[in-house]
C-alpha cells in the first residue's frame, strides 16, 4: 500500500516539480554513467547527462508560484537522448542514494527514465518503512505503535517518496534501524534476533550514507532504545555474536559516510566556495540566532513534516496541518504524563531529540553558510517519535477495550480523510493554481493534467486510501501473542501474562 500511495504520488506529481528535483534528477543519471562530481560552478557541479534528464531544470516555471499551474513551456528541441551539460546542486553528495535510483535512465531514452527513477525510489523508502512495520509486527504489544504508522506516514513523507529525493529513503532507512533496536529490545525474541539485526545493519548502512546529517539521526535511532535496557540486558545483547556483526556494519558504513563527507566537505562546501553555492539570508549572523529561529518557529517547520507541496510553496489544507498536530501533541503530551521510569527517559530523549537538535544543526552553520533548515530535514526524527512514543505507551490502559476500538477509528478515519484532502489539495494546485476553478480542476480542461486526467487519479487515490486504512484497522485489532523470551537475553522479562511491572524491568 505504501509502494502504491508513493507511486500515485509520482503519478500526480509534474515534473521537477518537488523541491530541488532537478539537481537530485542530475546528480542520480551521473552517478550511474561514472561521474561523481562533475566541474564546480556558480551553478553547481556541471556534468554529462542525457538531454531530456538536463532539461529538468527548464520544467520549473511554476516552483514558488503557487498561483501557477504546472503547464511549462516544452523542452529545447533535439533528440532526448543526446549528451548535454546540466548543472546540479547536489554534485557533492554521497552517491549511494543516487546510484540505486538513477539505472532506470540507463534504459530509458526519454523521459520515461525520470519516472522509473522516481518509482525506484518509491519501493526504496516504502521497503524500509513495510520492515519497520513488520519488526512492529513481531512486538509483544504491537496495537498502539502500528496504529501510530497512520500519523507517522504523513502526505509529505508519501509526496517526497514520489520524487527523486534522499529525504524519504532516509526518514525510514532510519525508522527501520529504530524499530529493530526497540523490537530487540523491549520484546527480545531469541529466533528473530538475527532478522532483527540484519534489518538493522542494512537500514543503518544506507541511511548514514543518504545525507550529510544522516548520521546524527541514525545515531538518535540506535541510542534511544539502549535507554529501555539495564547493563545486564546490554552485556547479554553485546555477547551475541548477530549483534558485534551488526555493529560492525554500522561501523563501517558510518566511517564510509563520514569519510565522504569530510573529503568532499559537503556540507560546508558552501560556507568553504560561497561562489558556488545558492547565497541563503543570514550568513554572519550569530548561532544564538540560528538556533532561536528554528526553535521558536518548530510548529512553522511542522508544515514541512506534514504537507509542504510543490517547491516548498503549497501548504496542506490548514485542517490537515492542524489534525495532524494534533494527534501529535496528545502522543507526546500523553507520554509525559503516563510514563514512568526508563520509558519515560526514553520518551524525554526523543522529544528533546526532535525539538532541540534542529535549532543546533541550524546554529552550527549559521555564521557560515545562513538560514538553511527546512521542516522535511527532520523527518527521520519525526517518524522516530511518533512510533516510538507510541511503542512506550502501548501497554497502558487505554489500548484495550471500547475506548481502544473508538480511538482507533478515529485515527483511521482522520489519516485516511487528511491524506485524500491533501493529495487533492496539492493536484489542484499543480493543474489550475492553488486558487484556480474547483469545477474546471475535476470536470473541465485543466492547464495540466496528470497521465489520464485528475478523475481517475482521485479515485485510484481514494480507493487505496480506503483499502490502506481498513488493512490496519485489522491489523490492530488483535494483541500480538506472547513471544518466548531467552532468559540469557532479557533475565527479568517474562511472558505476556506476568504482570506489568515485572515486565517492565528490562524496557523501563
């Protein structure tokens, strides 16, 4: 169903038109024919690719114009598959993103290639966020945190997914890496440790590698469920030979992004050649005032986490914005009143982690390199929060009984409602403008329209959205039976019939 939403996402999306797609489209067609970086220019790294892949840049006419729909002027003429010049923004960045999604221009010959792309990375970040759900699956208490899936998978997530963009492999390489640490934690299973782990290693090995700042989130996902765990527990994990294996990846990987990073300096590349780099407002001013901004304005940066379409230029309906927040807020809030103990340290360091690591990232560079941060950067943290949040609280009494079965049509109901308004939201703004005729958007000729029309689109939209929502509703309807727990891994941990508070000695 993920894989579906993002493709239809891809489908409903112009083209170039999610944020900085051209220099990600660029960057990736590169990657695959050979060349990592390319010559520096004011414009970005100039490298060879095909001419309809450089011509991404020309479809743009619309970005930061919402008021506009997404009808450009056609590309220069000449063959499509002619090698041209193109300049890209990201020609620094690490190319493990760019290399698994760029093969499909390797076939293609028109543009044709830019959707397989867009498609590979799809299944990419929907594969990793379905592990994450199946390692959820595994839990001894599973219904509050699958449930949580429907306020974590957010139209942005669907809508960046849908584009040639590391942001969404990213969020859920690192949701993955955070749900295997939590299932090995707080239900550790002897028979599923090594597929645990495993998912751990790979999830963490490509999400390190996706951006610069990668590592500072897949460093959140791994510490913070360590937190659930006394020393006894640590030292029986690390005595298991899946888990130095696993380490041992995530070492690796790790040193391979931050060698990448430090040799290309791509993250302060700006900061370093500001005669290459887009000049951002700011530069010179003081951290303080990098990290008040970005801390003051965290519900503005929220918007990015939700629903910012187009070019960061087309917010969602203030309905689904406000919503979504919502079931945000009482997740977060709810656990600081309920919690206790380790879970509530655990849940303390993953709020802390989401507001308060943003306005430092922000404040590093601010001297440097100006205002950079934008709300979609924290994804990985987001969706961190939301399920883990919601794997803590999943043992309390509210996650049983009527008040459990009304809550969670609720959210169905919500999430299902918010994804299709937002969805609509954005397609109206890209075939008649933002405040263009509702009628000519469904029934007359659009100024642009998707592959077979804005109808058929909706309703495919709606039909998976429907069937989206009623798989999980059963899939939270049944508690998961309780798993045998290895002694030598969790000593204090007993079967789900124990009481509470004696299985609540390892997780907290």
């Amino acid at each position: 169903m993920l894989a579906l939403l993002s493709a239809l996402w891809a489908w409903a999306t112009p083209p170039s038109a999610s944020p900085d797609e051209p220099a990600h489209i660029v960057r990736a067609a590169s990657v695959v024919r050979g060349e990592l970086f390319g010559e520096p220019s004011k414009d970005g790294h100039i490298v060879a690719v095909p001419r309809y892949v450089g011509d991404a840049h020309r479809l743009t006419c619309s970005a930061f114009h919402p008021e506009l729909s997404a009808a450009c002027p056609l590309p220069a003429a000449g063959s499509p598959d002619d090698t041209v010049l193109a300049p890209t923004t990201a020609g620094l960045y690490n190319p493990l993103y760019y290399a698994l999604v760029g093969w499909p221009t390797l076939i293609a010959h028109d543009a044709s290639g830019i959707v397989g792309m867009r498609l590979v990375s799809a299944l990419l970040s929907s594969l990793f966020a379905a592990l994450a759900f199946a390692v959820v699956w595994t839990m001894r208490s599973r219904r509050v945190p699958l449930l949580a899936f429907a306020v974590a998978v957010t139209p942005m997530l669907l809508f960046l997914s849908g584009s040639v963009n590391p942001n969404a492999v990213e969020a859920t390489a690192t949701l993955a890496v955070f749900c295997g640490m939590l299932a090995i934690v707080l239900s550790p299973d002897p028979a599923r440790l090594r597929g645990r782990a495993a998912i751990v290693a790979v999830a963490a090995v490509l999400a390190v590698n996706a951006r610069g700042l990668s590592p500072l989130w897949v460093l959140v996902a791994l510490a913070v469920p360590l937190l659930l765990a006394d020393r006894s527990t640590l030292r029986a994990l690390f005595r298991r030979p899946a888990v130095l294996l696993t380490a041992g990846l995530i070492g690796a990987g790790t040193l391979a992004a931050v060698a990448w990073t430090l040799a290309t300096n791509s993250l302060a590349n700006a900061i370093a050649h500001p005669e290459e780099a887009q000049a951002f407002p700011l530069v010179g001013a003081p951290p303080l005032t990098g990290f008040s901004n970005v801390l003051f304005d965290t519900v503005e940066y929220a918007h990015g986490l939700i629903g910012l379409f187009g070019w960061l230029d087309t917010p969602a309906p203030g309905i689904v914005l406000y919503g979504w927040g919502l079931a945000v807020g009482a997740i977060a809030v709810g656990a600081l009143l309920v919690l206790r103990g380790r879970r509530l340290a655990a849940a303390i360091a993953l709020i802390a982690a989401f507001v308060l690591l943003p306005p430092l990232v922000q404040a590093a560079y601010i001297h440097g390199g100006g205002m950079i941060w934008q709300g979609r950067y924290a994804l990985p943290l987001f969706l961190c929060l939301v399920i883990g949040v919601a794997a803590l609280l999943a043992d309390q009494p509210f996650a049983d009984g009527a008040a459990w079965r009304r809550l969670r049509v609720l959210v169905l109901i919500g999430a299902a409602g918010g994804q299709l308004w937002a969805f609509a939201a954005a397609l109206r703004r890209y075939a008649v403008g933002s405040a263009g005729s509702l009628h000519t958007f469904l029934f007359g000729d659009a100024a642009w329209a998707p592959v077979g029309g804005v109808l058929p689109v909706l309703l495919a939209t709606t039909a998976v959205i429907v069937v989206a929502a009623l798989l999980l509703l059963r899939a939270t309807d049944r508690e998961a039976d309780a798993l045998v727990i290895d002694p030598a891994v969790a000593p204090a941990v007993r079967p789900a019939a124990a009481d509470r508070a004696a299985r609540r000695a390892i997780p907290g």
